[in-house]
C-alpha cells in the first residue's frame, strides 16, 4: 500500500467520524508533520471534507501546531541528530546566518517560498537562534497563501468528483468558484515571487 492509498483511508476513515472529524484531523495533520509525512494530501483533503473555509482554518491550525512540534523536537530532543543532517547543507547554512540578522522576517519569508521543504524546515528552524513565539506566528502568517489555495484546489477536485452523486452547483456558483479560485492563484504566485525576491536579497 502506497502513501496516497494510506492518507485516501485516513480521510475516508476520519469522514466518519462525525463531529469529531474536525479533532481527528487536527491531530493526524500534526502527528504526520511530525513524522515527516508530505501535509499536501491532507490539505487537499480537508478542502474535500470540510470545504474552503473551515478546510483553510484547520489546516492552518494544525499546521502550525505540527511545525511548533516539529521545531521543539528539533530544537530540544533531536538536536544532535538534526545538527547532523543539516552541517552540509549550504542553503540552511545561508539561512541560519541570515536567521541570526533577521530573526521572525526570514522564517516569514522561507515559509511563503515553496524553495524550502516544508518539513525539514520546521526541525531546522530548531537549530537557529530565532525566538519560538516568533517562529510560532511567522510559520502561521507565511503558510496562509499556500494553505487557502491548496485547500481550494481539494475543495474544486471534490466538487467535479460529486457532479454525478447529485449534488450539483449553479453555473453563477461555479463561476464565482472559478473567480475566486483564479483570484486565490494569482495573489498567491505573487506573494512567492515577491517573497523569493526578498529571501534572495537577504541570503543570497
């Protein structure tokens, strides 16, 4: 069984879970951030089960969360071995040091470049000199743009995948859908250019 099969079950598993879908799903998303588990599957799945709005508000809740932990681990109880797998990585080298000048500004701005791994980073970060409560908000504000599209992208797959269940949109639904979707794209590819362009100035 695959990765794609295995998080397909953990979402068919936490639809029917009733009102505590919602629990379910906080903590499955933090436990797989932790464990180093890709969090675009389940992202696209919260679009599917809860919608656009509370999709984008629980991931954005549990992704967080899931970064504060991994960076506590990174930070407190793996140091060592985290020390380990980043001392030969140049890009981390260059983050570090522009960490140490700019603090909460660079966790804001690797967050908003999809450049870096999302789930290295979150260990990485715990080896910095960056304040927790600065990382906390700055991973929070930076995820935002990636967050809502991604959860609007699983939100439109689970529309098209209904079209034959009886559940069916307006063409004014489905147009105001696409704008926002379109809109959603385009401020998010913006916000990255312009956030690549500052990394690039500040670390090189």
């Amino acid at each position: 069984m695959n990765l794609q099969q295995i998080m397909k079950e953990i979402l068919e598993w936490i639809q029917g879970a009733g009102p505590l879908a919602p629990a379910f799903f906080v903590l499955i998303y933090i436990l797989a951030t932790v464990a180093f588990f890709p969090g675009i599957i389940l992202t696209m799945g919260a679009g599917i089960l809860f919608g656009v709005l509370w999709g984008s508000v629980l991931v954005s809740i549990a992704a967080t969360l899931g970064a504060a932990a991994a960076f506590l681990t990174g930070r407190y109880l793996a140091r060592k071995m985290i020390a380990k797998k980043m001392e030969k990585n140049v890009q981390f080298k260059a983050v570090d040091e522009a960490v140490g000048r700019e603090g909460w500004k660079i966790v804001l701005l690797t967050r908003l470049s999809p450049v870096f791994p999302f789930n290295l980073l979150n260990y990485a970060f715990g080896l910095t000199k960056v304040a927790f409560k600065d990382y906390f908000f700055a991973s929070w504000a930076g995820m935002l743009p990636g967050t809502v599209l991604y959860v609007y992208i699983g939100a439109l797959i689970g529309d098209i995948a209904s079209l034959g269940s009886g559940r069916t949109r307006t063409p004014m639904e489905w147009a105001l859908y696409g704008v926002g979707f379109a809109a959603t794209i385009a401020v998010t590819l913006y916000i990255t250019r312009i956030a690549r362009k500052a990394l690039k100035q500040k670390i090189g």
